[in-house]
C-alpha cells in the first residue's frame, strides 16, 4: 500500500527530503562556520584545538558517560528481564506496561526534576536520625551523582521499552525459551544463552538511545545542581561562544560515529527468517 | 546412516503414563481426566482436532504446563513437580524454534553445553546426530540459510542429542509442504524405530497418525475416546467421532430391530451394540460400498474425484442422502454425473450410530 500512495507523489519526495535537508543542515553549517571562521583570523580550528585544554571538559565528559554507562547498565537489567518475563508470563498487561513506559515522555522533565528536588530536600529532614540519611547524601555526591542514574533511568523508559519491545516482536521467545528448557536450560541459562544473544540488536539500540539521552540531558542535572558534559557546554558558552558551539558540534560527530558504529554492529543481527 | 552405538544407549525404553490428567484454562476445559499409557520404545499419535487437549498433555509431559489433578508418570515415577529442564525429554515444536543465533551444529550442541560436556565431545556428539538426520555437510549454516524440512531435521537432532528418555513432537510437520512433509515422516518414523526411543507425536492429520504411529489415541475435548493399532482404528472404531474422524464415512439411514438393521434394502447384522433408539445411522467406509448402473433406480452420481487408481464417486440416494464409494477408476469411467446407479453393502455387520 506504501508503495501505491508514493508512487503518484514521487515528485514530491525530492522536495520533502531537500526542505528536510535545508532544515537540519543549514543551522549545522553555520554552526560550523561559526566555529572555524573567526572574524580578522580566517578560517582556523582553534576553538577544536582548544576544547581539550580547557577547564572541566574532560571531567564533565568521564561523569556524563560514567553516568550512561551505569544509566543503561540499571535500564537493561531492570526491563529485559521484565519484557522477556511479560511476554511469556502476562501478555495481557503489555498495554499497561506500555502506558507506564511512556509516562516520562509526558511528564516534562522540569515538573519530574520539580519532584526530585522536593523529596531530596524533605527526605532529610525527616530521616537525620536514620541511617536513610546517609544514602541520601551519598546519592547526591557531586563525584558521581547517583540520584541522576535514577532519574535518568526513568527518563530511559520510553526508548528502552520500544527498543525491547521490536526486538522481541521478530523473535518466538516462548517457543526459543521452552527450547531451551527442553534441552536442559534452566531459567537463567535459557534467557542468557538462547534469548539474549538473538536481542543483540535490541539491545544495542536501548543503549545507545540511553547514551544520547544522558550526553545530552540539560534540565535535571543543573537544576540539581551537577555539572556533567551538557551542563558544562552551556556554561562555557557564557565565557567561550566559539568554544561552546565547537564543542556541540563534535559530540554531534561523536554521536553520529556511535550510531553508524552501532548500524554497522547490529546490521548483522541474524535474525531468523519466519516460514 | 545407521544409528550408533552411541545411540543404541535407548535400549531400556520409558513407560508413559497420563493418569487422571485435568487443566483448565479459565472457562476452557483442556483436558477432562486424560488416562492414557504409551508402552516402552512405540510411537504413539495423539490424535483429534484443534482444542482437544492433545497439545496440552505433551505440553505436561514436557514440563510446560502443570495439571490441575493427575499425574504424569515416566517409567512408574511422578515427574509432575519436575521442572521441565530436568524432565530428559527431547521435543520437536511446530514452529521452527532453531537458536536464530548459533550454527546448526551449535543447536544440536547446545544441550551438551548445557550439561558441560566438554567442547571436543560435544562437536563430535553433534556432527555425529546431524550425519544420522542426513545434514552431515549443514552443520556450519545458520537456521536462516535451511529450508523449513532442514530445520526440523536439525531441531530433531538436538531433540535427541541428550539421549532423552522421551520423543515429543508437536505437529513438527505441519509448517512444511506436502512432499517434504512425506520424506520427513518416513524419517522420522525410520529413526524413532532404531533407536526405540518411545515417542508421542501430536498431530490433527489423520493420514500422518495412521501411517506412522504404532498406536493412534484419538482425543476429542480434553479426553481419550479411543487408543488403538491404526488397522483396528480404522477398521473397528469405538465410536461415532473416531469412526467420522479418521478416515472417511458416510451416514446412511437405517432402522433397526433385533439386532439387524434395515438398510438400503438389505439387512445386515449390527456391529457392537445397538443405540436405543430404532432410527440409526449406518457408518460405511467408501471402499466398501458398491455402485452398479442401474436405469430404474432414482439414486444419481452427483460428483466423482480422481484419486489414481480410485475414482471417490458421490451417489446421491432418493431420500437425499449423499454416500461417497471408491471404485476402481476404469468402472468409475462408466459411471459419469447423472448416471442412474443402485449402491449396496457387503454382506458384513456394519457400524450404526445414533442418527444426528
């Protein structure tokens, strides 16, 4: 059907797809332009060569993707086993899971952070005298704050859960389960060796959406008051404008280079072919 | 390929045994107190149609699914509480279930890894069950790059590489066409014999059950209403569904009194015992009704299906009744649509049931 409503509107694709292209990559080039053509210098690439010598750049990358990595760590370990466990066990709450997932997409992340300041300021008051107080210090240390792991797997969920969801939907996990099983899996080994390693691809798109999100999540980390890679990107560009946009546009790349890296990684996901 | 003496560990064939089994799921009754034994080394066929429970007693006896009440016995032993990972037993699925991820070989391996045996072994293990399948030259493809017959080979091999105590086939050969379907059966049937390993082989093909299984158990919602040899099945059925559901069968009316019933002119001696009520239906098999030209009849052929050697001719009687006979096809080349034809039965005790 997809293929009969383009076919009269074929003219129409390379239109759509030039005011695409104009849209994304006009800002994109004068972004880059911005940051190599310095007004009286000419073109020079000192705001990239600059980027690493100044102060709180390598620090603020290291917690952001320190930060990523436990964010998709907790992510995965919580939802794979849950979706592998609602497929199999509960497929009628599938739409409440759904809904659930989708929550953070309509809470804007100003009223979420909102919540989290509220309790992270009432929770020690009235838990000075139990050991609680204690983990809610230690959750907001400025080293590694693990109050923004929280907060960003719930951030996650949306992304996660469609991610998982489609990697799922191309297999039988039911039938590769009780396969297993029949050759003398248990529980764990079944879900280790016969269902993950076919959710390759699923799970390497989870988490590089996670990663994108942490790298470039602004509001709850200042808000908070923590400095990871985004916080310190609008920071510097107060002081360092050229600094600041040469340094989007290089995670820009850096983005890209993971999702190309990840595209060449799962493309070779040997999905079985059904019939 | 001769199974070896690897293989040949299958000598002390497994007793199974269904024994009161019962499950609901939510209003639906599964199964309604299944008692059913399969004997040490036979190939029994659960047979019946869609939602009849034959699935979810194989299902049980795989460890899948839990009964209500009963219990499942192998050998004598309890093996309900088992997990299914514990249970020794081998099944092949209806759907492909190949790990999408590993070789053919690795998939007939992966049980062996399972029970850490060591790699060396294992590889020989299983290099050795795909030569006994035929797919000695598969085993660096992956499931995607073998046809639908293929895999199941495979999914029978590593079925089989833990040496289980019990086959299980869920209609393993009902995804593929017809012609793959017949050699796979032979195959099948070939390898479940060198071995001897006692094997339940759920399907809703008539055909499959009868030409393959030793035993054929005929389950109609959620119990057994027959098990027998497939000759006996077919030529003495306990019941009105089984004589209707294997094979074919016409109904023709008849009236019955003191044992014999009245039937298109003749009266032939009943077969088991009579239904209380005097109006019956005879239960014919097409081959044995005979059709003879005949003008002054008012019984007509109606439809005639070539068959090969057979010609299915459907007469249709006055009354309105439509009988199918198997003639040979050169008599049935005289007897085209519209002929004016008498039908009548052998002179043997015929089958009657309660007129629907």
């Amino acid at each position: 059907m997809a293929r009969q409503l383009n076919r009269p509107g074929r003219p129409w694709r390379g239109v759509v797809l030039a005011g695409a292209a104009l849209y994304f990559l006009v800002p994109l080039a004068a972004s880059v332009v911005f940051t190599v053509d310095v007004p009286g210098q000419g073109v020079t690439f000192d705001a990239y060569t600059q980027i690493f010598g100044t102060d709180g750049f390598v620090s603020s990358l290291l917690l952001s993707l320190e930060l990523a990595a436990a964010t998709i760590a907790i992510v995965l370990l919580l939802m794979v086993p849950a979706m592998v466990a609602l497929r199999l066990g509960a497929p009628k709450l599938r739409p409440v899971v759904e809904i659930v997932c989708s929550l953070p997409l309509v809470v804007p992340p100003i009223a979420f952070v909102a919540g989290i300041g509220t309790v992270l300021k009432w929770g020690p008051e009235h838990l000075s005298r139990t050991p609680l107080f204690q983990t809610f210090v230690s959750i907001q240390n400025p080293d590694f704050p693990f109050v923004l792991v929280l907060a960003y797997v719930v951030m996650a969920l949306p992304f996660v859960y469609r991610a998982l969801d489609a990697g799922l939907r191309a297999m039988d996990v039911r039938t590769l389960v009780e396969a297993a099983r029949s050759c003398g899996a248990g529980w764990p080994q079944a879900l280790v060796r016969a269902v993950l390693p076919n959710l390759r691809g699923a799970l390497l798109n989870a988490s590089f959406l996670t990663l994108a999100l942490v790298l470039g999540e602004f509001t709850v980390a200042q808000l908070l008051g923590f400095q990871p890679f985004a916080v310190w990107i609008v920071n510097v560009s107060g002081s360092q404008a050229q600094l600041s946009v040469a340094v989007s546009v290089l995670s820009l790349l850096v983005t890209w280079a993971l999702l190309l890296a990840l595209a060449g990684f799962g493309g070779r996901s040997r999905t079985a072919p059904r019939g | 390929m001769t199974a070896t003496t690897l293989e040949k560990a299958a000598t002390t064939a497994a007793t199974v045994e269904f024994l009161g089994l019962r499950r609901e799921f939510g209003r639906t009754v599964a199964l309604d107190g299944l008692d059913l034994t399969a004997r040490p080394g036979e190939l029994l066929a659960l047979l019946g149609p869609s939602g009849c429970g034959k699935t979810t007693a194989l299902r049980m006896l795989a460890g899948f699914e839990h009964p209500d009440s009963g219990e499942v016995l192998v050998d004598g032993e309890d093996v309900t509480r088992v997990p299914a990972h514990r249970r020794d037993a081998g099944m092949v699925f209806q759907s492909y279930s190949l790990f999408p991820h590993l070789s053919a070989l690795d998939n007939v391996a992966f049980g062996l890894r399972m029970r850490k045996v060591r790699t060396a072994e294992r590889q020989a293990r299983a290099a050795e069950l795909l030569e006994l399948v035929g797919l000695g030259d598969k085993g660096a493809s992956f499931p995607h790059q073998l046809s639908g017959g293929q895999q199941q080979r495979v999914a029978l091999a590593r079925a089989l590489a833990l040496r289980p105590r019990v086959l299980l086939l869920d209609e393993p050969l009902s995804a593929l066409d017809a012609k793959v379907r017949l050699t796979l059966r032979e195959e099948i049937r070939r390898l479940q014999q060198e071995l001897g390993i006692t094997t339940l082989f759920v399907t809703h093909d008539q055909e499959e059950a009868l030409s393959m299984a030793d035993r054929v158990a005929v389950m109609r919602a959620g119990r057994l209403e027959q098990c027998a040899a497939p000759a006996e099945l077919y030529g003495r059925p306990a019941t009105a569904f089984v004589a209707e559901f294997v094979g074919t069968m016409s109904r023709i009316p008849g009236r019955v009194t003191d044992g014999t019933v009245e039937v298109l002119g003749q009266r032939l001696p009943v077969d088991g015992e009579a239904p209380a009520s005097p109006e019956v239906d005879v239960l014919v098999r097409p081959e044995a009704v005979r059709v003879t030209a005949e003008d002054a009849s008012d019984a007509r052929v109606v439809a005639s299906a070539f068959l090969g050697a057979a010609t299915r001719v459907t007469v249709r009687l006055a009354d309105g009744t439509e009988v199918k006979a198997d003639l040979p096809t050169h008599e049935a080349a005289a007897l085209g649509a519209g002929t004016a034809v008498t039908v009548s039965l052998p002179e043997r005790p015929v089958l009657v049931a309660d007129r629907l």
